[in-house]
C-alpha cells in the first residue's frame, strides 16, 4: 500500500502593523479555514492536504500570500473565488494558476 502524496499550504497570518502585512490586508486567517473547507468539499485524489496559518512568508509587499509544497508554487489571492481556482486548478489538476502566480524569486524586500 502506497502512502498518501501530502501538499502543504502555508497561508501567511501575519499581523505586523505595516500597511504590506498580509493578515490586516484581508482576512487571511479566514482565508486559510476558507481554503480547509474547500478542500474538504473535493473528491479523495489521494492528495492529502495541511493546510497551515504562518508567520511572514517574505512577501509581504505581494500579498496577501500562500505557498504550496512541495511544489514551492506562490499565490496572492483576494476572495474566495481566487481561492477555489486555486484548488480547483493547481491541487486538483496540477495546472498553475498564472494570473494569481508570484514568481518564486520574488521578494517584497526590494
Ligand atoms: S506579512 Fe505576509 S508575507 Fe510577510
């Protein structure tokens, strides 16, 4: 029996008091307990999902952001609707989103 493939998603919850902190820019920690939920209303790919609110992701001037591992891919996102593409595109069909895409390089501290 094989083991599950296990995704983590680290959604950035900080909280700094900067205008480029992602926790006060949108709900974040919201969007983390939205991501959870539409994860939990797909059907078993065999993908398991951890979904996990995180400090500072070093993108603060992106963001708010999220990071998908293994596949070191990273979004920024503003409502539900880019959070369901996300899991609907990138974690069920392995597809980037590329109009919600950071590049992996890119760092808010410039
Ligand atoms: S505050 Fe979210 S990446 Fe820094």
């Amino acid at each position: 029996m094989t083991a599950a493939a296990t995704k983590r998603i680290f959604v950035c919850n900080n909280k700094r008091v900067t205008p480029t902190s992602c926790g006060l820019r949108l709900d974040a920690s919201g969007a983390a307990d939205q991501l959870t939920e539409l994860l939990a209303e797909r059907a078993d790919t065999g993908t398991e999902y951890q979904v996990i609110k995180s400090k500072c992701l070093g993108r603060c001037q992106l963001g708010p952001v999220l990071g998908v591992f293994p596949d070191n891919a990273w979004y920024t996102y503003e409502d539900r609707e880019d959070l369901g593409e996300i899991v609907s595109e990138h974690l069920e069909n392995g597809r980037p989103v590329e109009r919600l895409a950071i590049r992996r390089n890119t760092r808010s501290a410039a």
